[in-house]
C-alpha cells in the first residue's frame, strides 16, 4: 500500500511537473528536463545512495525518505516558487529514490517466506505499473485544474506512505553491522562485485540488462510509431499503455498460476519471445496487431522479471541486498536509457517500424546469447544453497 501510494503520486506529481514547468517557461527543453531529473540520481551515484541503505534498518531508511520527500515536494508546491529552485528541490527529492527504492527491495525478503516471494515481486510489479498508468492520467487531469493542488497531493502520498510503515512494518536491524562497515565507496564497490562476480547473479542482470535496452523501445518510439501508422495521440496513448498492461498480467499470472518447480524452465523462452515479438514491426502491421505484439511484449517481460527477481535475492548474502539492487536499479535505468537513444538516432535514417523491427531482431540474437550461457539448475541450486547456509551462519552470529 505505501509504495502503491508512493509510485502513484510520484507519476501523478511528474505529469503535473511538466505541465507547470512549460507553463512557467514555454520550453519543451525545460518541461523534458523536469521530467527527467527523476532519473538522474541512478545515473549520477545510484549505488553510492543505495549502499547507504545497507548501512540503517531498512524500514527506518523507507520512512525517513519519504518524510524528507513529503517535506521537498510540499515546498515546490507552493505558488509562484522559481523555476531554478523547482529543480533543486526536484533533484534533493530525486536523490532520496535510490535509498528507498534499494531498502524495499531489500526489506521484501525479510517480510515474506521464499515460496511466496516471487509471487509477491509479482504482485509489486504489478501494482507498479498500474500506479504508472492511472499516475500519468490522473496527473495529467488534475493538471487542468491545478498542477500545484497535484503536487500537494503527492506530499500527502509520501506522508501516509511514512505512517503506514512506521504502523504496519516490524522493526529489523540494520542488515551490516556497524563493525562491519567501511568507507561508502568500498561499500559500492562490494555490491558492483557481488553482481557481476557470482555465475547466477550475473547471468540475471546480463539478461535484464540486455532484455531492457530492446524491449523498452516501442514505449520510447510510440509516438513515431503511430505517426507511421497516420494515426494521433490517441494510438501513441495505446501503444504506450499496452506494455504496462502486458507486465501486469504477466506479473500476476505466470507467477501464481505456475509451480516454484517448473519456472526456471520458462526463463529462456521468455526471454527470448520478448524481442522476437517485435521482429514482424518490418511489415508494418496495422494498430490492432501492433498494441497485440506490445502487449505480449509487456506479458513476457512481466512473467520473467519475478522468477530472475526470486533467484537473484536467494544468492545475494542478506548484508549486500540493498546495495546489489542499487546496481540492479542503475543498470536497467541505464539500459533503458542507452537502448532508447540509440534506436532514436536511427530513426533519422529509417522508418520506425523498421528501426523497432530491425533493433528487436538484434535483440532476439542477443537473448539468444544470453540464454545460451545461462547457468545449469545445478549451479544455481548449489550457488543457492551456499548463501543459505551463509545467510543462516551470519545470522545466528548476529543473534
């Protein structure tokens, strides 16, 4: 309820951002900058600001940023506030995501049994999206009225997200001991190396990581995409909504509806029908067909991402969570980022439907890789019973 409500207001209070951000300037530049500040913390120092999470208890870091953004948000709010303050304000707020963002990701294993676990990444990633869609309309409605009371509206998010899990979550210790702890930045090293040094940790984010840079591209390109199809916004509308409904339902269903046992093997040919979907762009399909490929697309990606999220967390020792989803965090904002530019500056030279054709055919090739060096169900059922018994050892210690 606190990150729906969190995730609802923060999309909500970015459609009002850049109405009222061109409505101060008249610039486009400017209102696209508001929008995007949102994401440079992840870029700038996303796993310096995660690692600090490691360092409190989880549900302490939660609370306290989101006082701190209640705070911040409430102060842009106010009328007739410059637009250069608007953006420092945007960007103090944006630098307190990473932290919570890494400390929830990190607190759910500590809430839920494994076996419920993926079905409860399932359900988040779920909630998320359809806090993205109903954020973005909403924001944008209540925009027409008041782009100040929207933003208002999103401090009062960020409150009752503090009071709920200040109410409603146990207090756990902070997960590195402070004997434990070293200077932040050998911290962040420690969870860039916990990523990319272990088989199964880094086959799942060299899987995410690549399955972003292609599949969040139709969403990047809509826009173009049903200019192509000599229709308006209310197909680019479309387009953009049918990949969140995909993940929604594909977060929700193949989770519960298949058994722990059976969804390691679904993982390759998700991964690999993600992009493939997309290959029949180069026909240049009419609408209809077009919001059916997004979809499964969405469907795909949202099956997938909570079985690599369920292995991923059973192989990371409990003192470096909040610090390896950081990197986690980072990265597929980066691979989003990277992947969207690069099939934009080809649209100088292509059609869109062939730039999305063409890019998610590369893709196919890449999951194709990727999946091929996957590690066997022995690898990974031994790498996961290591940190278990390490886990458990650490814990005991701590007890």
């Amino acid at each position: 309820m606190a990150s729906g409500l969190s995730w609802f207001g923060d999309y909500a209070a970015r459609a009002a951002i850049t109405a009222l951000v061109y409505a101060k300037t008249g610039s486009v530049p400017a209102s696209a900058a508001a929008f995007a500040l949102s994401y440079l913390p992840w870029l700038l120092g996303g796993p310096v600001l995660a690692a600090l999470a490691d360092r409190y208890p989880y549900r302490k870091v939660m609370i306290i940023c989101d006082l701190a953004r209640m705070g911040l948000v409430a102060v842009v709010a106010v009328p007739d506030m410059p637009v250069p303050v608007m953006f420092a304000l945007l960007m103090a707020t944006a630098m307190l995501n990473p932290p919570f963002e890494a400390a929830r990701s990190a607190l759910l294993p500590k809430m839920v049994a494994p076996d419920r676990y993926v079905l409860s990444v399932g359900a988040l990633g779920s909630l998320g999206q359809a806090a993205q869609i109903a954020g973005y309309v909403g924001g944008a409605a209540l925009s027409l009225a008041s782009p100040h009371l929207t933003l208002a509206f999103n401090a009062v998010t960020f409150g009752i997200s503090a009071l709920l899990l200040a109410v409603f979550v146990v207090p756990r210790p902070a997960a590195l001991a402070s004997e434990q702890r070293r200077t932040i930045l050998r911290e962040t090293g420690e969870g860039i190396s916990i990523v990319f040094s272990r088989p199964v940790t880094r086959a799942v984010a060299t899987i995410v990581f690549t399955a972003l840079t292609f599949v969040a591209v139709p969403e990047g390109l809509a826009a173009g995409w049903a200019a192509a199809l000599n229709r308006g916004e209310l197909a680019q509308g479309l387009i953009m909504a049918a990949a969140p409904a995909g993940l929604i339902a594909g977060g929700l269903l193949i989770p519960r509806l298949v058994p722990p046992a059976a969804r390691q093997k679904l993982i390759r040919p998700l991964v690999i029908i993600a992009p493939v979907v997309l290959v029949p762009a180069l026909l240049e399909p009419p609408l209809p067909v077009v919001l059916v490929m997004v979809f499964v697309v969405g469907f795909a990606f949202g099956a997938f991402t909570p079985i690599l999220n369920g292995m991923f967390v059973q192989v990371l020792p409990s003192s470096h969570r909040a610090r390896a989803f950081g990197v986690m965090n980072t990265g597929t904002q980066l691979s989003q980022g990277l992947g969207l530019l690069a099939a934009a500056g080809l649209t100088q030279y292509f059609r869109v439907p062939f730039v999305i054709g063409g890019w998610c055919a590369a893709g196919a090739v890449a999951m194709v890789v990727a999946s091929a060096v996957w590690p066997s169900a022995e690898v990974i059922d031994a790498e996961i019973a290591q940190t278990q018994a390490a886990n458990d050892a650490a814990a005991k210690l701590a007890g």
